[in-house]
C-alpha cells in the first residue's frame, strides 16, 4: 500500500462503518479494539509514508532507495524488474 492508501484504509476504519462486526451490544469490544488498532497501524504507516516523502531530498541516497521499496509498490516492482528511474 501506498501511503495514501493507508491513509484512505485508517479512514474508512474509523469512520461510519460499524467497528464491530459481531453485533455486540456494547462499545469497546475486541473486535471493535482490533479494529481501532488496524486503523492506528494504518494511519501510523502513513504517517511515516508522508514523513520519508517529505524529507526524501535530506536523506541519503541509499536511505531513500529504501524508503521508496519499503512505501511505493510501483517502485518497488520496478526496482524488482531491474528498471531504473
Ligand atoms: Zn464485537
């Protein structure tokens, strides 16, 4: 995922949508707990995603290489396929 697909996934996470599955008649769940903890590791994901975007030309070329496998699939593929840019 991208980072603004993690964005987009921690949003739908905490938005409308019921956190909880299960029909549990109450708040605060462990379903409803997994769920908030799947949004926070998405939004965190992103968060560093945007950050590592942000800062890329103060990093090292090496560092940025990594960040840019490790947060763009496409450039991850590409570098998979032996395709420079
Ligand atoms: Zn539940």
């Amino acid at each position: 995922m991208t980072g603004p697909e993690h964005w987009h996934e921690a949003d739908l996470l905490t938005g409308d949508s019921d956190p909880c599955s299960y029909g549990c008649p109450h708040t605060g769940c462990e379903h409803e707990m997994a769920t908030l903890a799947r949004a926070q590791v998405h939004a965190t994901l992103a968060l560093a995603a945007a950050v590592a975007a942000g800062t890329a030309h103060r990093i090292s070329p090496a560092d940025r290489h990594e960040w840019l496998k490790a947060t763009d699939p496409e450039y991850a593929a590409e570098q998979a396929s032996g395709v420079t840019r």
